[in-house]
C-alpha cells in the first residue's frame, strides 16, 4: 500500500492532529511541524495545481481521470506516495483535518497556517463534490493499486491503468459514502463562516450521502473487489453511519433527527459497551465516542450519561 515509500495522508492527518494537542511551551517547534505537515498534502495533489502552489517540484497529473467513465474526476490525493486516489482513507483524512482546525482555528491561525490547512480540506472536499456525480452515486476509487505498485513512476508521467470504480444502489458501500458524509459535514463548519455558499453546498451532500450509505447498506470493499488488497472494511460501515451521523448532527445547528438517530441505533450498532483501542480510517468507534461525549444537550444528558457509562465499564473489564 505505499507504506514504504512515504508516509500516508492518514497518518500525516494524525500527525497534524496530535501536533495541535501538544503545549506550544516546550522547546520544540511545533509550529514548523505544522507547516511541514500542511506542506505534505500539497505533495500529494493530483489534478491541475493553483498557481500558489508551494511544492514546486510537482506539476499538473491525472488530468483524464474519469474521463473513460464519462465523469470528471480529475482532483484530489494520491495515497501514501502512489498513484491510485483511495476513497475511504482519503475522505477519513479531510474529516481529521476538518476536527484539527474546528478545535484548533485560532491556533493555527496563530501559526499563520489557516489558509493552508482550508486549502488542503478544500482541495478534497471539491474532488468529493465531482466524485458525488448523483445522490445515490459516489465514485470510490481512481486507478490500480496493483499495477500502481509494480512500478515506479512520477505523477506527471504515469503509464498505469486509470481506472475508476463506484458505488451506487445495486453495488452500496455504506462505509464509504457515511465517511464521505463526516468529512463533507465537517468541512461544512469549517466553512461556515468564511464561505456559506460553499459550506451549503457540502452539507447538502454530506445529508444525500448519509442517507443513500443508510438506504444502500453494505460494505463498499463487497462491491469493488480490488480495494480488499489495500483498504479492506474490517470493522464495516455501522461505525461510519453513527460517525457520520454526529458530525451532520454539529453542522446542521444540532438537528435532532441525527442525534436520535445515533441514539436508537448506538447500541445495535456497536461501539459503546466495550473498549476501542484503534481510531483509524477504518475504525470509527473511537472518533464516536468521543464527538457523543462533547454533546450538551439536556434532553440528551441521561442517555449519554448511560452511553459514557458503558465505555467506563468496558475499559475497566
């Protein structure tokens, strides 16, 4: 999967986000981290780069992708230093960086890496609005991880197969469209403020793809067979739906149909009665947990109360 060769968007997006947790008064700067790990991201566009586009050694890649499938998927990342633009991992990375900056904006700003960091959201959110092509449609992946991977190539120069792969009603993947809707949701606040049309926009997706992964359910790796090799959905999708269905929760002004949601379905769906030791790409308990434990709602306390609970007791048995 590319590990060898770089260091994935995931892992970087984890990076980003423990850097912003660490006190800025110790003898490290961390500031630099940032900047670095901001900086990564741009090494991993694909499409037509901006003209303030800051790794120069790169240029413009992947300019027909989806084009032998009729949609224009040209745009977004490249995986862990490959070729091939991974759904599901790619969507997880714009959902952590979205979380970075919605705690840590004034931090970051501080650091005069704001626009930075809304630059690398943006330039995923904008690929996943071309890759929703219909409610009920999301193209999932762009190239092949197996010829990707039996050689060596520049972007620029690629010679392997771009192949592009969907999701749709007769072939779901709930996994995939719900972590596409988490990431989109909270970009969607991120965005608020500063560009409300944009932010609109996202949310309005984010809501059509959460409920097509709910309607369509299944694991996206049961529909496109050649993502098992590299991003295969070992905890499948109820931990993405529940995820997803927080994050719509914080961007739509706390509308109650996502949180009942995640209430009447908490417990069938796992994730609150036993201990989580992974928060991944894959692995969304975690990431629930937490967003749950940071709901103030009265009407909510008791039932979260009993959810926390629940967590307590697992990593105490």
């Amino acid at each position: 999967m590319g590990e060898q060769r770089k260091l994935s968007l995931r892992h970087c997006c984890l990076i980003l986000f423990s850097v912003l947790t660490i006190s800025s008064t110790t003898a490290f700067d961390y500031g630099d981290a940032l900047m670095k790990s901001l900086l990564y991201f741009e090494s991993q566009r694909s499409g037509r780069l901006p003209y303030n586009q800051r790794v120069t050694w790169r240029d413009h890649s992947g300019l027909t992708d989806g084009l032998e499938q009729g949609v224009d998927l040209v745009g977004g990342y490249y995986d862990a230093g490959d070729h091939v633009k991974f759904g599901l991992p790619m969507a997880f990375t714009v959902t952590m960086l979205s979380w970075s900056v919605i705690e840590y904006r004034d931090q970051i700003a501080d650091a005069g890496e704001l626009e930075h960091a809304l630059e690398a959201i943006k330039w995923g959110t904008d690929y996943f609005i071309k890759a929703h092509t219909s409610p009920n449609v999301l193209w999932a992946e762009v190239g092949d991880g197996d010829t990707d991977h039996y050689c060596w190539q520049r972007p620029e120069d690629m010679t392997t197969s771009r192949q592009a792969y969907k999701i749709d009603e007769k072939n779901p993947g709930s996994d995939l469209a719900g972590e596409t809707a988490a990431a989109m949701a909270a970009a969607s606040i991120v965005f608020k403020k500063t560009n409300p049309h944009y932010s609109h926009l996202l949310l309005h997706h984010a809501q059509e793809l959460f409920e097509f992964g709910d309607k369509y359910r299944g694991k996206y790796d049961g529909s496109i067979g050649v993502v098992k090799s590299y991003y295969a959905s070992v905890s499948g999708f109820m931990d993405e739906l529940l995820w997803a269905a927080l994050w719509l929760h914080e961007a739509t002004d706390k509308e109650d149909y996502y949180l009942k949601y995640v209430i009447n379905k908490a417990h069938c769906f796992g994730g609150i009665g036993w201990a989580i030791s992974e928060f991944s790409w894959d692995v969304k308990y975690a990431g629930v947990q937490v967003l749950a434990s940071m709901v103030n709602s009265l009407v909510t306390f008791n039932f979260f109360s009993s959810f926390l609970c629940l967590i307590i007791y697992a990593l105490n048995t």
